[in-house]
C-alpha cells in the first residue's frame, strides 16, 4: 500500500505546473457541470410530476365538456334537424368517444377507480342511446327519439355528477399530493443549494492546495535568492521536492549557491596561502638580512679582521707575494659573497665555494690544521637553497667540535639524494654533543654567550628557522651524535626539482 502511496506521489511531482493547473480546473468545471446536470433532471422529473397531479382533473373537465357538447348539438339537431347540426354532432360524439376510451375501466376496489368504470360504462351507454334518438329522428320516428332523447338527458346528469363527485375527490387527493410534491421540490432546491456550495467549497480548497505547492516552493526561493542577493552564502539549500518548472528552477540555483559557496572556499584557501607564504617571505627574509647584518658586523669585528691582516703578513713575510694574494682573494671572495646575496637564494654550488674559501681562509690562519673533505656528487650542484647555510655550520663545527681537540680534526662536506631527497652531510670527528645540547639546538634554546668570539654571529637557529620556512618542511634539518668525543653530523634533507639537475 505505502509502495502504491510513494509511486503516486512521485508520478504527482512529476507534472508540471501547467498540467496541474489545467487539470485542477478541468477536474472543478467538470464537477460543477455534473452537480447542474444533475440538479436540473431532477427539478425537471419533478415539475413534471406537478404537472401530473392535476392532469386527472383537466381531463375530467375536458370530459365533462365534450359530454355537455355532445348534448347541446344532439339537442340542436332534435329541434331543427339541419346538416350543420348533425355534422357537429359526430364531431363532438367522436371526441368524447376518444376521451372516454382512455379511460380505465378496469375492475377494482378503489372507490375513484369505481367511478371512473361507471363514468365509462355510463358514457359508453350514453353515445349508444343518443345515436339511436339521432337516427330515429332522421327515420321520422317521433316517439322513439323522444323517448332516447330522455333517456340520454337523464343518463347525462347522472355521467355529470359522477364527473363531478370524482372531480372533487381527485382535487382533493391531489392537492395533498401537490403539497408534497411542493415540498419535495423545495427541499431538492435546498440539497442543491447545499451541494453547489460545497462543490463551491471544494473546488476553493482544491485551487488553494495546488496553488500552495506551486507558491510555497517559490516563496522558498525567492527568500533564500533575497538572502544570497544581500551577500549571505552560507545559506541552507532549498528542498526539492518536485520534478515541475519549480523543482528544476530550484535545483538549479541550489548548483549555483554549491558553486558559489565551492568559489568563495577556495578563493579563501588562496588568500590564506597567499597570505601564509607571504609570511613566510617575509620571515625569510626578515632571518636573512639578520644574517646578512651580522655578516657585516663580522667583517668590521676587531679579532676576526686583526687575525686575519696578521695572518696575511705573516703569508707575506715567509713566503712571495702569490699566497699572499690567494689569501687575500679568498678573503674578498668570502665577504663580497655575503654582500651580493641580497635576493637570498643561492645554488649549492655557490654555497659549497662559500665554505671553501672559509676553509681557506682558517687554514691560514691556524696552519692547516683543519682538515677538510668533500664528498660532492656534481649531479646536485645547480639546485637552489637559502643563503648562508652551510658556512654557519662548518663554523659550528670548527669553534665547537674540533677547536680544542688532541687529534687531528676533520670536517667532512657530502651531498648525494636518499628517499628521493637531496641529502647535505656536514660531519666532524670533535667533542660530540650531548642529547639534551641537540635538544637544544633543534628547539632554539641556545645563548648568544654560548657563541664564539670569532663567530659571524649566525647561530644555527637561523638556519634552521630559514631552511623550514624556506622548504615549507619541519623535517629538513638534523643532529646526530653518538655521544662524547664521538663526533657531530649535521644533516640536511631537502626536496628538489628533477630540472633542477638536469644539464649539470
């Protein structure tokens, strides 16, 4: 039954609003018409049967009339014998011989039908006896037709008060039939009155109803459309319920409010993006000219410059002017790099001729006593990275790994890709590192005190805070040490571009 309900009413949503509409009035105007049909056959049937009730009494008059003609012309012909009066005769005798046939003269009980039957024998006698007084007056038989002639009046005023009597009583049966009738009518009128009102009624109920599913899913709409019109997107979606002009109307502007509201999201994504990554560019940059600042800090530092003039003067006493201009070339290589890099974005190549020229320049000033090893694999060379990385480290591991050890120190530089990452290996053979110093380190809780005398004063917080902005990673940069005197390697794990290392 339900599987019956949900089919019918999914053939309902289905009509479109002019099928509904036309059908609603075709379905109201046939009812109507059927309820007028109806209310005039019956009024009909029963004007007629008013008609009926008194058509006994007119044909009784109608009887009673013919009789009284028949007699007069009978009466007529008896006194003056003419050819007009004999023809009028058989007229009116022929006439009431027609009513008197119809007539019932069947036996029976009823009083009224008695008296029809006697009106009819009597009648019937009657035309017999004046047909014999009007023949034998046309055969000269005066005594004969005078004595029909009596007879026939006689029988005259005994048909006429049968007539009347049963005139009077059939009057009476019908006035009360009348009133009935009357009141039937009457009543009829009101039950037909009734019933066109709530034909009325129905068909008012009918129009509202399909009028209301038409209306109310617009009035939806168009609230929920002024909703959208003043700005507010984030409004429900309008039900739809039916398959008609509106249903398809609304499913339409529910994919456009979709649309919309997808549009806004994502151009809210953008923003925040954008907005993110010019943050970032703008901490990146903030870190970088920090570190480009301290690098120029460094370059007027009164250790790190008297050292280094010392050292050159030395070169220029115990050995020719050639070292001495090596020396002072890797000296001007290694500042003018960190003036020029001012966009921030380097090769690794340019990074790894950084710290050999810093190599160079320590070696001098220390006697070789560092000991320096790369590992380069050339394919990865082109690829871009922040500036000023990996000199901050080796640094790092000069004045805090190997600077005041009892053997030979060594820094080794390896790239080379693992897990489809570019891996940059700087490891030392120093004093190591403590876990809870790499938890340091890693968590930015290091001290400006903790920094040398001769440091640029980039610390690798800096470095580490510009390779995660840079990279958009958390995971780029790493501290292994497997505890006291055991070394320290720093690695950096950084995603590339294959164009990057192509034509290399």
């Amino acid at each position: 039954m339900n599987h019956v309900k949900n089919k019918l009413k999914n053939r309902l949503q289905d009509i479109t609003i002019q099928v509904k509409l036309i059908s609603v009035f075709t379905i109201t105007s046939l009812i109507i018409l059927t309820v007028n049909i109806f209310m005039y056959f019956n009024i009909n049937i029963m004007v007629n049967q008013l008609d009926q009730v008194y058509i006994s009494n007119i044909k009784l008059n109608e009887l009673s009339d013919k009789l009284g003609e028949v007699q007069t012309v009978m009466t007529d012909y008896l006194n003056t014998k003419t050819s007009d009066s004999i023809e009028d005769y058989y007229k009116y005798e022929q006439d009431y011989a027609n009513l008197v046939y119809n007539i019932n003269g069947n036996i029976t009980s009823n009083p009224l039908g008695m008296m029809e039957r006697n009106i009819k024998e009597m009648s019937q006698n009657y035309l017999t006896i004046t047909n014999q007084a009007i023949e034998a007056k046309r055969g000269r038989n005066v005594e004969k037709y005078k004595l029909r002639y009596e007879n026939a009046a006689e029988l005259y005023k005994y048909i006429n008060m049968y007539i009347y009597s049963l005139n009077n009583e059939l009057f009476r049966n019908n006035a009360s039939n009348y009133e009935t009738l009357s009141r039937s009518l009457q009543y009829l009128e009101t039950v037909s009155t009734v019933i066109m009102l709530m034909v009325a009624l129905s068909s008012v109920v009918l129009i509202t109803m399909v009028t209301k599913t038409i209306t109310s899913p617009l009035k939806v709409l168009a609230s929920t459309a002024n909703q959208v019109a003043k700005g507010n997107f984030e409004v429900e979606l309008v039900k739809v319920t039916t398959k008609d002009e509106v249903g398809v109307v609304s499913t339409a502007f529910n994919k456009m409010v979709v649309s919309i509201q997808e549009y806004i999201r994502k151009l809210k994504d953008g923003m925040d993006k954008e907005r993110e990554m010019e943050e970032n560019e703008l901490l990146i940059e903030t870190h970088l000219k920090d570190a480009q600042l301290k690098y120029l800090q460094a370059q007027i530092n009164p250790h790190f410059l008297f050292n280094t003039l010392n050292a050159g003067a030395q070169l220029a006493m115990m050995e020719g002017a050639d070292k001495t201009y090596w020396y002072v070339q890797h000296v001007a290589d290694f500042f003018r790099y960190n003036v020029k890099k001012n966009n921030g974005t380097v090769t690794l190549k340019e990074e790894i001729e950084l710290v050999d020229n810093y190599i160079y320049i320590l070696n001098v000033r220390f006697s070789g006593k560092i000991n320096f090893k790369k590992n380069i694999d050339e394919k990865y060379i082109k690829i871009h990275t922040p500036s000023m990385i990996l000199q901050p480290i080796v640094e790092n591991s000069v004045n805090y790994g190997i600077s005041n050890i009892n053997w030979p120190g060594l820094i080794e530089l390896s790239v080379y890709e693992k897990l489809d990452k570019v891996c940059i290996s700087i490891k030392d053979n120093g004093i190591g590192m403590s876990q809870e110093l790499m938890n340091d380190v890693m968590n930015n809780k290091m001290k400006t005190a903790d920094l040398s005398k001769d440091s640029n004063g980039v610390g690798l917080d800096n470095v580490i805070a510009r390779l995660r902005l840079f990279y958009e990673h958390e995971d780029v940069f790493y501290i292994i040490s497997e505890g006291k005197n055991k070394g320290t390697e720093v690695l950096i794990c950084i995603p590339f571009m294959k164009g990057e290392c192509e034509n290399v």
